[in-house]
C-alpha cells in the first residue's frame, strides 16, 4: 500500500495520519492491521487503527524526529502486512501508533 498522507494534531495533541484507504480492501478482512514500512527514507512498523471513520496511525515523538515531520506536511507512506510479536497479539488492541522500526524487522 502506497500513499500520500497530511500529518495533523488531533485530540490531545496528539500527531496522526488518516490513511485514504480501507486495509481491506487490500489486504482482506482482519481484526488487526500490524504493518511495516517506510516514510521519507525512514523503515517503520506499527499498527493500523479505526475510529470515528477513519483508518488511522498515530505517529510517535520518536518517528516525527527521525523523519523530520511534521503536523501539516504531506508525506508518502509504503505499507505491508508484517507479523505482529506474541506480545502484541496479547495485549488488547488500543490507539494504534506508528514508530521507528526495531532492528531486523
């Protein structure tokens, strides 16, 4: 999945995406969307989150630095599935973020 997305402040100052497309429709029916990927040359991984109709990510302090973004750029995402760890599975899905990836991933 590759897309062009507006990074913005929303609720509680938090930094976001809204993705222009529904993950289903590329990647099938799911009840979580774990992703890797790149933004401005920079590997990331996360996960795909929906609320109030929209799909989303929300983009850590971490990845704004590394990637030199911020709210009101307009930035090109590539996406693909990655395989979620045992913790992630575990634990119940909450705000999805997106962050810099881990090494090896």
């Amino acid at each position: 999945m590759k897309f062009e997305a507006k990074v913005f402040e929303g609720h509680k100052r938090l930094i976001a995406i809204h993705l222009p497309l529904d993950p289903a429709t590329i990647w099938g029916k799911q009840p979580r969307y774990f992703v890797k990927g790149t933004v401005k040359k920079c590997r990331i991984e996360g996960e795909i989150g929906y609320r109030r109709g929209f799909h989303y990510m929300l983009l850590e302090e971490a990845l704004l630095k590394k990637a030199k973004m911020a709210p009101g750029d307009l930035v090109l995402f590539t996406l693909e599935p990655r395989r979620p760890s045992p913790e992630e599975l575990a634990a119940k899905a909450g705000l999805a973020w997106a962050r810099p990836a881990q090494r090896g991933t």
